[in-house]
C-alpha cells in the first residue's frame, strides 16, 4: 500500500540511522546523501537494499546514482509503490 | 532422417572403476606474500585521495605488490612447495596440479604444467582454471572430487595472482584494493569428510560487473591502453553481501552443521566492508573468528582465502583440525563456498 511522504522519510531515516549512527532528525528531504550527510557509495547501496525490504519496492543500480538527495529516494520509493 | 541400419554395441567389455568413494581433506597449506609493503601513501595521489578514505572504503592499510622477480609461476611455486612441505606429502605423489589465476600473462599455455614441471611433478595432470576471485574454491571442489573419484590421490590447488600487471593505478574504484601473492592447498585421502558439499554458481547477467576493459583483440585492432580490469563498485558489493551470504549458509547447512560449530569465517578477502557486512547478514556467533587479512594483504583475488587461512594459523586463531567456512566470489560473476576442516 501507498506511503505518505512523510512515512517513507520516518522509515528511510531510521534505515539511515541503522547504517550511519546519524540523527533521524538530521535525514531532510532537501539533504544530498554524499555532501549533507557524509554517506558513501558502499554505505548508500545498504540504505538502497534495506529501503527495498522495508518499503517492498526493487531499486535497481542503475537507479542508485540517481538518487541525489533524500527528496530524490522518497520519490522513487512512493512512485515505485504506486 | 531416415535411419537404415541400427548400430547395436558388442557388449564384450565393461569400463571399470577407477576408485572408490573415499573422502578427501586438505592436508596442508602454503602462501607466499610478495616482499615489497606498499602503504596507502604510495597510491593516494594517482586517485586524488587520502589514507583515511582507503581505510574506512576498503579496511586497507598495507598491500603487498609483487616486484619484476615475482612472477606468476614465481610465487606459485613458492606457495605449493610451502604447502607439499607443510602437508608431508612428497612432489612425486602429486598426480594434479590445478591453478586457479586471471593474471597468468599468456593467452596459452597454462602457468600450471610449468609450476609443475619447476616443482618436480613431470608426469602430473597441470591446468589451470578462470573464476577469478573464486579460484581457490573452485580447485578445492575439483580436488575433492577428483580424490573422492580416484582420479588422482594427492591434488596440489594453487591460488595465484600478480593483479597488479592488470590494474590501472589510476582507477579510483580498484587500485587502492588490488595486490599480490599465491595461496597453495595439498588435497588428498583422508578417513572422514574433511571438505563439504561445494555451492557453486555463476551470474552471466552480470558479466560486466568485474572485467578487462577490452579484449586481447580490441587492443591489437584499435591500439587501445593497456586492458585493466575494472570494477561496478557498487553493484559487485549489493552482489556480495545480500547474494553470497545466503551461498554461504547453504554450504554450512550441507555441510549437515550449523554456525556455531564453525571454528573460522574465511570469505574472499575483497573490503572490509564486503567482510563484515556479509558477517552481519549470516549472523554467526561471536565465537566464530572472522579472517581479516584484507587490512595487510589487499585483494589477492584467487589467493586471497589459502593467504587469509594461513593467517590465521600463524596467529593461532585457526585451529588443526577446527571446521571453516570459505566463500570465493568475484567476475563472471562466479562463486563457490565450502565448508573444510583445518589442517
């Protein structure tokens, strides 16, 4: 079933707490993953298959890099859920 | 097609058995790592990066790169003489020597016949075999069956690479990992298993995830760079953790044990990350020592699993006679994972 934006954005930012230690707080939509939050390509493809498991969506590789910021992640995964 | 004769066999022979089903162990180990320690300060500026950005991507602090001397078929007669040594096991009673290596530098021969014939097995069956980084697995599974079918009776398996022949050292996703060295493993009868089923398997689908920049042919027809072998980063590392680390509970479950009966954990050293991410995902027990050779070494692709076992034996960690679980992964992309007992 469909998510909310701010639904995905709560349970992207505990994924991103798991891996990283940072503050849920800290995961905005507006935030770069690599320039804001210090996430590297390794740690970003754990958030990527983590965030397919909890959300039920396929993210492919191809996808990965085109997912610059937060926004651009809790847009994929709502579009993915249709 | 219409057919007017029928062939019919004679019938008058039968094909014998050439051996029993007996088990087969790994009897002893033999590395070598090359002399030269290359720290992360001699590669930083061909990749614009820094020591602390290699440690906390890869783990790595140290790798070893082979000099002009240390050839492929150097270092692999080092390692198989340190393992025939180890095992007890005289060169004339090896009748297979298998090398498993990407960077032998001739489209043909073998390097195998020649480490062979170097360490004094003439008339041993010598070939070598391409699975890259899951090289050493793939020649443990050979030869236990090999010595469970009576095809041979002492098997020498040799991991060997001198990656850094085919490493671009300006290639932010590989030169900082690649290194050097050869693992050996003597395989031979022994009374009870002491190698289990081997998972194996293969993803052509990713075929290009690992791979030599261009083909032998590209190269002389377009005077193309030298060919590296180039790597998908991330792609190989989604691949590694959450497609291996199943493979590797399929081989402790055929192996009819479960993880806490494991003594070791040696996977492919490729990244620390790749390591303990793998480790996390098949949550074994604490007690279960983890190989991390990595930190040292490099990636050692085929060598890599014999160098990280040894490690741990001189370390004291890896006890004879101690159950291990070891999984090679790498291009194709191939992987085979099997649970051996400690010689």
């Amino acid at each position: 079933m469909a998510q909310s934006t701010q639904e995905i954005l709560a349970g992207l930012a505990e994924i991103v707490n798991e891996e990283t230690g940072l503050d849920p707080a800290s995961v905005e939509l507006d935030k770069s993953f690599t320039d804001d939050l210090d996430i590297d390509s390794l740690s970003m493809m754990t958030i990527v298959v983590n965030a397919e498991d909890k959300f039920g969506v396929s993210i492919p590789d191809d996808e990965v890099k085109n997912l610059k910021t937060v926004r651009d992640a809790v847009d994929f995964i709502a579009s993915a859920q249709g | 097609m219409t057919t007017t004769a029928t062939a019919r066999p004679k019938g008058t022979g039968r094909i014998s058995s050439n051996g029993s089903l007996r088990q087969a162990r790994i009897l002893g180990l033999g590395g070598y790592r090359p002399e030269r320690l290359v720290p992360n300060s001699e590669i930083v500026d061909l990749i614009d990066s820094s020591d602390e950005w290699i440690r906390e991507r890869s783990g790595i602090v140290t790798r070893r790169w082979a000099g002009a001397e240390e050839t492929v078929e150097m270092m692999a007669r080092a390692a198989g003489a340190q393992a025939l040594a180890n095992s007890g096991i005289d060169i004339g009673r090896i009748d297979t020597v298998i090398v498993a290596t990407v960077s032998h530098p001739y489209q043909t021969p073998a390097v195998a016949p020649l480490v062979a014939h170097q360490l004094g097995a003439d008339r041993a069956a010598a070939f070598d075999i391409s699975a890259a980084c899951a090289g050493y697995c793939h020649g443990i599974s050979l030869a236990h069956d090999m010595v469970r079918g009576g095809t041979s009776e002492f098997v020498l398996v040799i991991g060997v690479e001198k990656l850094t022949d085919f490493t671009d050292k300006t290639d932010r996703s590989t030169a900082f990992l690649f290194a050097d060295g050869a693992g050996a493993a003597v395989v031979g009868p022994s009374e009870e298993a002491g190698i289990g089923p081997t998972v194996w398997g293969s993803d052509g689908a990713q075929w290009d995830a690992i791979v030599q920049r261009d083909s032998w042919l590209d190269v002389r027809d377009k005077d193309l760079d030298w060919p590296a072998i180039t790597m998908m980063g991330q792609t190989v590392f989604r691949w590694a953790v959450w497609g291996m680390a199943p493979i590797a509970q399929q081989a402790i479950d055929k192996a009819g044990i479960t993880a806490a009966d494991l003594d070791v954990f040696i996977p492919h050293q490729a990244n620390l990350r790749i390591i303990d991410a793998m480790t996390k995902q098949l949550k074994l027990p604490d007690d279960v020592v983890v190989a991390r050779d990595i930190t040292d070494s490099g990636n050692t692709s085929a060598a890599s699993i014999p160098l990280a076992t040894l490690r741990l034996i001189e370390d004291g960690l890896a006890p004879s006679g101690g159950l291990a679980l070891q999984i090679g992964f790498g291009a194709g992309l191939v992987y085979a994972a099997q649970v051996i007992q400690l010689p």
